[in-house]
C-alpha cells in the first residue's frame, strides 16, 4: 500500500477513481472540514468506526452454530 499525500485549499478537491470527489469546506484550527461525493452504493466509514465493525465481524464469523440454537427458528 502507497501512502500519498496532497495539499489542497478551501474549496479545491480531488478525485479517487472516476465517481468519488473530497472536497475541502473548511479549516479551523487543526481541524479539517471535508465533503465526499460518491455514489450510494460506495461505504464510507470514519476509521473509528470502520474498525469496530472489522472487529464484530471477526467476532460473528468464530460464533459456532451450537451458540445460536433459539436464536434462529429452525425447520
């Protein structure tokens, strides 16, 4: 995996691939405001988020079927 970096002004933006645009609304501080446009079938996550979700998966996918007996109706 590469590591790019790009300086960007209020108002500029870039692309990633052909359909995703970031673009930057604000800056105060350290703090850095910014707006993605993407189609709605692409997942955006904060990192944060993304992990605990890497995570609880990683959970589900050891659960055995035993632990889910009454959980699921059976036939």
């Amino acid at each position: 995996m590469i590591l790019l970096v790009i300086s960007r002004k209020i108002g500029e933006s870039f692309m990633i691939g052909d359909d995703i645009e970031v673009k930057i609304l604000k800056m105060e501080g350290t703090e850095v405001k910014i707006g993605i446009s993407a189609p709605l079938h692409v997942k955006i996550y904060r990192s944060e988020i993304y992990q605990k979700i890497v995570q609880e998966n990683k959970i589900a996918a050891q659960t055995s079927i035993e632990n889910l007996k009454g959980v699921i109706p059976s036939d």
